[in-house]
C-alpha cells in the first residue's frame, strides 16, 4: 500500500512540464503496460503458468527502463516489478499490475513526441 500512496503523491504533486521520450523509451513502456495487462488478464482467469510468463516478461522490459529519463513514479513501477518474485501470481497481486499497467498506457499516452 505505500507505493501505491507514493505514487498517487508523485502523480499530484508532479508540476513538472511534460517531458517527451524516445521511441525506445516508448516501446519499453508500451511494452510493460501490455504485458502487465497480460498478467493480471491471466491472473484474474486463474491461468497462474500463463501470468508467470507474462510476468517473467514484465520483469525483462523493466530492467533497461530503470535506466531512461522518466518520471520517478514510473521508476518505483519499474523496480517493483523487477524485484517481484515471479510466482507472485493472486487476485491481489493481480489488481495491482493492473493499475500499473493503466499508469504506465496513460504516461506514454501523454509524453509522446510530435
């Protein structure tokens, strides 16, 4: 629950101007937001193999993003899906990848260049 409150600070108290990322950035974020859809799709179905894959996923797309210039709310995402243990497969786990897959498709969504 303390990342989740951490993040809803992060998300109101951001007065920074937008900032727009690279195409590589995008498709890492892209990337996690679709996988954790996955995730918490299976997970939500009872196929727990078919979200550990698509976590095991999730944790690859994670790493390198740790790496770019986005916001820290997307950075404290990045590292706890990375340091998630990848059976951590519930319903409550579960609505949490979820709602970071919603913030990840929004961020993207509204850092685009062009």
């Amino acid at each position: 629950c303390r990342i989740i409150f951490e993040l809803q600070i992060h998300m109101i108290s951001s007065n920074m101007p937008e900032e727009k990322f690279d195409a590589e950035t995008l498709l890492l974020i892209g990337s996690l937001s679709n996988d954790l859809f996955r995730v918490a799709s299976s997970a939500q179905r009872g196929s727990s193999k078919v979200a550990t894959r698509f976590l095991a996923e999730a944790k690859r797309w994670s790493v390198p993003l740790m790496k770019s210039g986005v916001k820290q709310y997307i950075l404290d995402i990045a590292d706890d899906i990375s340091n998630r243990d990848s059976e951590d497969i519930s319903i409550e786990s579960a609505e949490r990848y979820l709602m970071y897959g919603v913030l990840l498709q929004n961020y993207a969504l509204h850092n685009q260049r062009g």
